[in-house]
C-alpha cells in the first residue's frame, strides 16, 4: 500500500544516507508526487526521485539509484544544498 511504500524507502534512505526521513519526504512529494513509475516527459526523468541517471525500475533499484546519487552529489543533486 501506498503507507508501506513510503514508510519503506523513507526509511531506506534515511538509514543509509543520514538525511532524515521527513527531507526525502519533502523531495519525493515535490519530484512525483510518490508516484513510483512516473516519467517526466521533457527530461526524460524517472520514478519516485525524478533521476535523470535511470529510465526505469523497481522502486528498490530507483533507491539504490538515488542512494548512489546522494553519494555522489549530495543534496545537489535535487537542487537542495
């Protein structure tokens, strides 16, 4: 369910990148809207975290996916520093 989800990769992400959960709450409600499959249609961007570095997958590859990010670029990566 859609409560499941959220508790799910909110808790995901905080556990392994430090930011708490209510800020990637913040980003996925601001990039999808929690909609796990959505693509953004001038970017080309996908899923719950809006990445434009995946088309495509199971909500546990877009964490790992956004995980890699935040690592990567840190909170940059959504704009937020």
């Amino acid at each position: 369910t859609g409560s499941n989800l959220k508790s799910y990769v909110l808790s995901q992400m905080e556990s392994r990148t430090g930011v708490s959960a209510s800020t990637w709450n913040t980003i996925i409600t601001r990039e999808s809207n929690w909609q796990p499959y959505v693509v953004n249609s001038t970017s080309g961007a996908y899923g719950l975290f809006q990445n434009i570095h995946i088309s495509g997958g199971s909500v546990q590859q877009q964490i790992d996916a956004a995980v890699n990010l935040y690592h990567a670029q840190g909170m940059q990566a959504w704009a937020l520093y």
